[in-house]
C-alpha cells in the first residue's frame, strides 16, 4: 500500500498500522462517523494503550481524517488465528449514545444552548459557520433527551446541521455550494481517462412526491385565539403525475413554517431520489482538471462525473466516503454523490418532543475556551 494511503491510528502517542483490513468511514448525514481495523498479531503481545474509551486519532498517510475514542477491542485467540479488531468513532458518539445535561434556559442563543449541550461531554473546539443565529424564547431539556437531539434541534432551528471536523472541532453550518469542483471521475465505454472502478446510478420514485402539503398549528394565548389552518404546499417539477404528500406538524405555528417545512420536504425526497456511488483506487483525488489532486476525498466536496453508460456529466456534491482496505480488493474508497445544490437547511423549530429521531467559510466564528 502507497504510504500515502497507510492508515494508521495514534493511541497513547504511539502509531499503530499495518492492518489486514480496515473501514474508514464519514457521512455528513450519520450523527457519528465510524472506523474499524483488523490485524492478525501472529503471536505478538497486545498493546497495553490499546483499550476500549482511549482517546484515537485516525490518520490516513500523515493527514488527520478523524479524533475520538475506541468504542470496542476485540482479542481474538484459536489454534489457527491469532487476531486484534479495533472500532471506534468520532466526538459526535458521545453525544449520540449520552443524555443532554438536564436544564431550562430563557433567551437562549445557538451559542449559549450548544455549550450547556456539549461542554459538559468534553467537547470545547465549537464553530459556528453561519452569517446570523436566532435567540430561543425558552428551552426546556427534559430527562432522557440526548445531547445529539438537542444539538441538531438547535441547529435546525437555525437552518444548520452538525459533524464533526477531522480535528474534533465541532462545526454547526451547512452546504457550500460555492466551492469549487476538486475531482473528474470518468468512464468511457473506450476506456480513455477512465478512472472509477465501478459506477451506480440509483434512481428512486419511493419517496418522490409531485406535491407536499404542511399543516400545522398555533395554540391560542390569553390574548390572542389558536390557529388551526396553518397550511402550505410545494410542488417537485420532477415528478410530473400526481403523488401527493400530507404532513402534520406540530411544531409548525405559522404559514411561513409550513411553506419552509414543505420545501424541506421535497427537497429532502429528491436528495433520496437519485444517488451515484463511484469505487476508486486508493484514497486521494487522482490527476483531473480539478484543484484538488493529492487531496483525500472528503464529504461537502463538489465533483464532476462524466459517465457515457449513464448519460451523465454533471457536477454531483460528495455526501459521503468509505475508505477500505482488504486482502482481496486492495486500497479502495468508496464514493456517495447526490444532486449537486439538493440538500437545503431550512430553519425549523423543534418546540415539544413531537418526533425524536459541510463546509462553508465561517462568516460568523464563536470559539468556546476549555471547561474548568
């Protein structure tokens, strides 16, 4: 393997590598991204660092791919194999698997709430990529709520979503769609310049609808009476026969809501409607016209796909990445692209417990120093 492309995990200041196999995972749309080795240790004494809650960092040839802790060490010994798995995940894991801090708070901002959340888990590299927040009238976190629902709720209701940076810097933003095209992936039916492994176009009808229509509520208040039809729709020019949609929403108290909420939802369906999953040698951009060869791939990057079997060229936005390695296919990752500009974050309030369940130049940058 291209010393490039070794993965290697930092675990007590050491660097351990040289595994049989290996996933490497990052998803902007999975609450914590994830990573598994496997090694066979032909005898060798297990590390004494290597122990399930250490602190990891990931590295992928000397580049920081992703921080957090080992979730599970598996020690395996037989008469024929002698092996060591390890798995883990980044800093959102703590926040997905832990309940959220139990309080109430009145005129609340992103910033106030996310720290309550999250400080208190160890997490203190926060930025917030956004031109504007607004202020919570009043936040109540009950018993039970864990802190990756109340984060995204916050984020939510301001239009963004949260993941976690390579570094463990913790980012609530969304999409750029300004950013330039880093890649080319090609494949010719003549071969020339082809350089994907495989190419899947998946198109889906499932979850498309020709229309969506929100209803929603307000409660009355001693001065002023509830509203009961609160309603908006939005319509999805891709689908041309009727598929009509209707959602209730509790938490939708006015028209203007409904109307976001509505465009939220079509704009969610087509982001389900149509995926291309591309397997590449290695785990870095590759010569293109792009401007970004030597680069490892990265989700929230924007690519461009000339495919003739699928009749595609067109830019398509990277949603996710799997870096692989295994004795039978070698270095390869694998590549999750959906429509570019589709995926949209639209602020929605998360007001009572109803339901329960990336990369933008920060316009706005709040840094919170270490918990004492």
């Amino acid at each position: 393997m291209p010393a490039i492309d070794n993965v290697e995990l930092l675990i007590g200041g050491k660097a351990h590598g040289d595994w049989s196999s290996y996933e490497v995972d990052s998803d902007l749309l999975t609450p914590a991204d994830a990573w598994h080795v496997t090694l066979g240790m032909s005898g060798g004494q297990m590390p004494p660092d290597v122990v399930a809650g250490a602190p990891v960092v990931v590295k992928v040839g000397g580049d920081t791919v992703m921080t957090g802790r080992i979730d599970e060490v598996s020690h395996q010994v037989s008469k024929a194999s002698h092996t060591l798995t390890l798995s883990g995940r980044d800093g959102a894991a703590v926040l997905l698997d832990c309940s959220a801090p139990i309080f109430t708070a009145r005129m609340a901002s992103l910033d106030e709430i996310i720290a309550k959340v999250v400080r208190p888990m160890g997490i203190t590299k926060i930025r917030i990529d956004a031109e504007a927040t607004s202020t919570r009238e009043k936040i109540n976190i009950e018993p039970g709520d864990s802190a990756w629902d109340v984060l995204s709720h916050a984020a939510e209701a301001n239009g963004l979503w949260p993941w976690f940076e390579p570094d463990g810097t913790l980012v609530v933003g969304g999409p750029d769609y300004s950013l330039p095209v880093v890649a080319t992936l090609v494949l010719r039916r003549d071969g020339q310049g082809n350089n994907v492994i495989s190419l899947d176009k998946t198109d889906s009808v499932a979850e498309r609808y020709s229309q969506v229509t929100v209803l929603g509520q307000a409660h009355g208040t001693e001065t002023e009476p509830g509203k009961h039809a609160l309603r908006a729709s939005e319509k999805d020019i891709g689908i041309s026969w009727y598929r009509p949609k209707i959602v209730s929403d509790h938490e939708a108290d006015n028209t203007d809501i409904c109307r976001k909420r509505a465009r939220k939802l079509i704009s969610d369906s087509r982001l389900k409607g149509l995926t291309l999953t591309a397997t590449v040698q290695g785990h870095r951009i590759g010569s293109t016209d792009g401007v970004g060869v030597g680069l490892l791939w990265t989700p929230g990057q924007r690519i461009y796909v000339v495919s003739e079997p699928h009749g595609v060229a067109d830019i398509y936005f990277l949603m996710a990445r799997k870096f692989t390695r295994s004795r039978s296919d070698g270095t390869r990752t694998t590549l999750t692209l959906k429509e570019d500009g589709v995926w949209a974050l639209d602020a929605h309030p998360h007001k009572r417990k109803h339901r329960r369940g990336k990369n933008s130049a920060p316009a706005q940058i709040q840094v919170f120093p270490s918990a004492t």
